[in-house]
C-alpha cells in the first residue's frame, strides 16, 4: 500500500532514502546536508560549463533517487500486503486449531463416560451372578421361596424333583439376567471402538492444524522481522501516513456518489487502519487511522456500536478478569498469564465470572444470545470475519467508564488479544468485517 511506502523505505529498502526523500524532496548528492549548488559566482576558468555539469550531476542524482525511491515503494507495498494476508491466514488457522482442540476434548469426555459405563455394567453382570446364586441357595436351605417360586414348588413330592426344578427357573433368570447386561456391554463397546476411531481421527485431523499453523507463523517470519526493523520512529512515521490515508479516505467515503464507491473508500481506510495498528499499535496515529476507517465505514452504511448503558455485574467482572491480562502478549492457542490469543482472553475473563465457554471464536458466537450492536454493555463480545471464512476474531467491549473513570476512548473501547507481535490493550472498536455481538 503507498500510504507508507516512502517511510518504510527507510528500513528495507535498497541504498540510502533519506527523510527528504521520503517527504518528496531531493536531499543534497553528498548527503551533507546543505547544497551542492555553490553560492558563489563561478570563475572565470569554469564559467557556465562549470555550473551546467554541476545542475546536470544534481538532475542525475535526483532522478536515481527517484527511481530507488520507486522501487522500494514497490517492495513496501508487496511487505504491507503479505503483513494483511498473512496475518489472515494466521488468525484462520489458529481457529482451526482451537475447533479440532474443543472436538478432541470433547470425544475424550465421551471416551472417558463409555469406559466407566462399561466398568459399571460389568460390576453390575458380577453382581447379578451372585445375587441370584445366593438367592437361589437362601431359597433352597429356608424354604421362603416367593410365592410364584412356591407354587412351583408345590407339584413336586420329593427333595430330588424340588431341586431340579428350581435349578431350572434360577439357570433360566441367571441366563435371562447375564444376556440382557451383556447386550448392553456390547452396545457399550462398540460405542467405546466408535469413539476410538473418533478421537484418532480427530488426533491426526489436530496434527494436520497444528502444522499449518507453524507454516504459516513460518511464512510470516519476513514480515515480522520487517516490523521490527521499523519499530520506534519509522513505525511512528508509517502510521502517520497510515492515518494521513486513512482520513483522506473516510474523506472521500462521506462525499461518494454512489455505494460501491463509499464501500471501496471505506476498505481503503481500514487497510490503512491496519497497517497503523500493527507497526505502531495504541499509538495516537493508529488511533486516528482507526478512528477515520469507522467514520468512513458508518459512511459507507457500516455498522456503528453504542453503549446500552446497564452493566451486569457478571460482565462487569469479566472485563475486570480480562485487564489482568493487559501487558500479556498474544500466542496462537494460547490461555495463561504466559501468553492469549483472542477466545483464550475472552474464555478465561469470563471464566472468572462463572461463565464456561469453548477456546473458539466461532464456538463462543454460537454458544450465546445475540445482542444489538447500538445496546452493548461491559464484557459483551464482538466478533469478526477477516479473512472471509467464517469468525476469526472476538474482543470484549468495555465501554465509556470503568470503576467510575472515563475509559481510553470512551463508548468505542474494547479489550483484545489482537494479534502476533502486540500484547493485550485497550484500543478503539472498528466496524469492518464485523459480523455480530453476543452477551454470556
């Protein structure tokens, strides 16, 4: 993207791109720092010769410059766009890698329940056998048969003809007895092969996910070496021109003729937004560029979040958990102190209000009522759809005040694990690829 191709050529780019190039100006050929325009009249010996070769050598250096200066916009643009891919394939592949962990652990339970099932049925078949043997021995010595048993026991005269006949009837509800407990130990344990299968499966399928994560942490490696190549002032001065494009285009968003054409200045300003975000995030241009892509996103019929105005205590208490976090960098998958990715911040902060969710942005949409987006209250999550697959980002709103304070940017403040490279922050609520809001 060109909004800070020239500043960011500062840092990758090839040969030596001054500031003044970078604004659009030549700096001197020997880099001195003042002119090489000499100030005094030339001599007689060199006359006008003299003062065209050293304008030519100026125009020579200029245009070199210009041409370098071209060609690191085009690398800057390449890096700004892997930056926005590959940080999509990140966020995609780190829910997948979530859903296959909440699949496994669910199967796990299941596997868990059938083999204690199956120890219960087996005891009971144990059980059964020696029920009835004893009954049948109690029966025999006491002579307190039930009165079915007795009327039985009536036809016969001797001891030899009662035996044999309640050997039959206690055989036969032994057999009864054992075959219906061992019908269900087979159901059990073809349910238990079943889910066996289920969780290698889903074991191999985890693999799979967890490799395409590490390839694409793999693939981002440029990138990220690049953003920390333009850390300090360069990525200071990348936002700015982030923020200086972000504006002109929620600019030319408000004054579009047609929809497309506000809805394509409106992706051009939360590009624009990005880029600021992710080489200079919280600072005051990243926050300008996000706050001009919502102004441009509202005008091209986006849409807007407010504050409802009646927290829950539990929403209350789960944003508070979350700010335990501040400070904590994000990790693919991850959900302790040492490191959270999106649903793994939102997972434990509502934890700590009573609230059991799955570690999946997607899951934890599903999971709970929608609320609108002009009603939301402290601890309500948001969730978005980058990469165009499905939810693959959740924050958690905060709000205008916190603890009777004023929050950092006010009605329009949320809490997040945004991405690799940052730690958890407060920043500013962006409306694009927003997809909908859900309260625990």
């Amino acid at each position: 993207m060109a909004c800070s191709a020239a500043v960011l050529a500062l840092a990758v780019g090839p040969g030596p791109v001054g500031p003044a190039a970078a604004a659009g100006t030549n700096p001197p050929a020997d880099g001195s720092g003042s002119s090489t325009t000499s100030t005094k009249p030339p001599s007689s010996r060199s006359g006008h010769h003299s003062v065209t070769a050293t304008t030519s050598t100026i125009s020579a250096a200029a245009a070199a410059q210009q041409k370098q200066i071209k060609s690191t916009e085009a690398r800057v643009a390449k890096i700004e766009s892997q930056i926005s891919h590959e940080q999509d394939t990140l966020d995609q592949a780190d829910e997948r890698y979530n859903q296959s962990v909440v699949n496994l652990d669910s199967t796990r339970t299941a596997l868990q329940e059938t083999s204690a099932s199956i120890a219960a049925v087996q005891a009971k078949l144990v059980t059964e056998r020696d029920n009835l043997r004893n009954d049948a021995i109690q029966d025999y010595i006491s002579n307190s048969s039930s009165t079915a048993v007795a009327e039985i026991f009536s036809a016969p005269t001797t001891g030899t003809q009662i035996r044999n006949v309640y050997q039959k009837i206690g055989a036969g509800d032994v057999a009864l007895d054992v075959a219906r407990v061992q019908a269900g130990q087979r159901k059990l344990a073809a349910t238990r092969s079943k889910l066996l299968s289920e969780q290698q499966a889903e074991t191999t399928q985890l693999g799979v996910e967890d490799r395409a994560r590490q390839a694409a942490a793999a693939a981002s490696s440029l990138s990220e070496a690049t953003l920390a190549e333009v850390k300090g002032t360069l990525s200071q001065q990348i936002a700015q021109e982030a923020a200086t494009e972000a504006a002109a285009a929620a600019k030319a968003a408000s004054s579009a003729s047609s929809p497309a054409a506000a809805q394509a200045a409106a992706a051009q300003a939360s590009a624009a937004a990005q880029v600021a975000s992710t080489v200079s995030g919280g600072s005051a241009a990243a926050q300008s560029a996000t706050t001009a892509a919502n102004q441009a996103a509202a005008s091209a019929g986006s849409v807007g979040f407010s504050y409802g105005g009646s927290p829950t205590a539990a929403g209350l208490a789960a944003v508070h958990a979350a700010m335990q976090y501040l400070g904590v960098p994000y990790v693919w998958g991850g959900a302790s102190s040492a490191g959270v990715d999106c649903s793994g911040l939102t997972m434990l902060a509502w934890a700590n209000a009573g609230v059991t969710m799955d570690h999946s942005a997607a899951d934890q949409y599903a999971a709970f009522p929608h609320v609108s987006p002009n009603d939301l209250e402290p601890g309500d999550l948001l969730f978005y759809d980058f990469g165009g697959t499905g939810i693959d980002h959740v924050v958690m709103y905060v709000g205008p005040t916190l603890d009777g304070q004023p929050t950092a940017y006010g009605s329009a403040t949320i809490i997040q694990a945004a991405h690799t490279g940052t730690v958890v922050t407060f920043d500013p609520v962006w409306s694009e690829g927003f997809v909908g809001a859900a309260q625990p």
